[in-house]
C-alpha cells in the first residue's frame, strides 16, 4: 500500500503538548505521509499567562486510583507529575499578567 496524501488526528488536548500529539506527529509524517500530504489541524498556537491560584477545595493533580469503577492504580506510575491539564474555568484564580504567545 502507498503513502497517505492526508491526514486528520484529533488527539490534542487543551495544552497541545499532551497526549503524545507531536512525537506521534512527526511519526506519522515519515513513516506514513507522501512527502506533501495535508495534515490537519495543519497550526497552532500556545499562549501562557501567570497565575494565582489559592487553595482549592480538592487537589489539582491528583493520582489514579480509579476509573469508572475500575481500578487503575497501577498505571499511575506513568503518569506525567510535570504536565497537568487544569479547565480554569473549575477553580479559584486570578490572572497576573497578560497573555503571551509561547510559540506559533
């Protein structure tokens, strides 16, 4: 079988930099893609801004334990301890700075 001329992946999560996006990326491209395929979503941008977070009701990060009532104890043991997705809008915070574009 040839080489794809596209390809669609939805695995970003909201920081862009999880889910193994960009490794799995530039996988894909050399072993899969015709050197000209369309890769989409084809750009993106990352934007950084401080923050003030007080003391939250439950944790930020937390270990697995369980998972729909399955228990998944032993996989935190590969859980990333440096790379938390947090949706802002569930907690407490407040901004200290403007937004900053990370990169483009």
């Amino acid at each position: 079988a040839g080489k794809a001329d596209v390809m669609v992946a939805e695995i970003v999560d909201c920081g862009l930099l999880g889910e193994g996006w960009i490794p799995s990326l530039l996988d894909a491209r050399d072993r899969l893609l015709t050197p000209d395929a369309t890769i989409i979503p084809c750009a993106a941008q990352v934007y950084a801004v401080a923050l003030e977070c007080p003391e939250q009701p439950a944790p930020l990060s937390r270990s697995l334990a369980s998972l729909h009532g399955f228990d998944v104890s032993l996989y935190d043991q590969f859980r990333a301890a440096s790379y938390e997705q947090i949706r802002l809008s569930t907690i407490t915070h407040r901004a200290l700075s403007e937004p900053q574009e990370v990169f483009d």
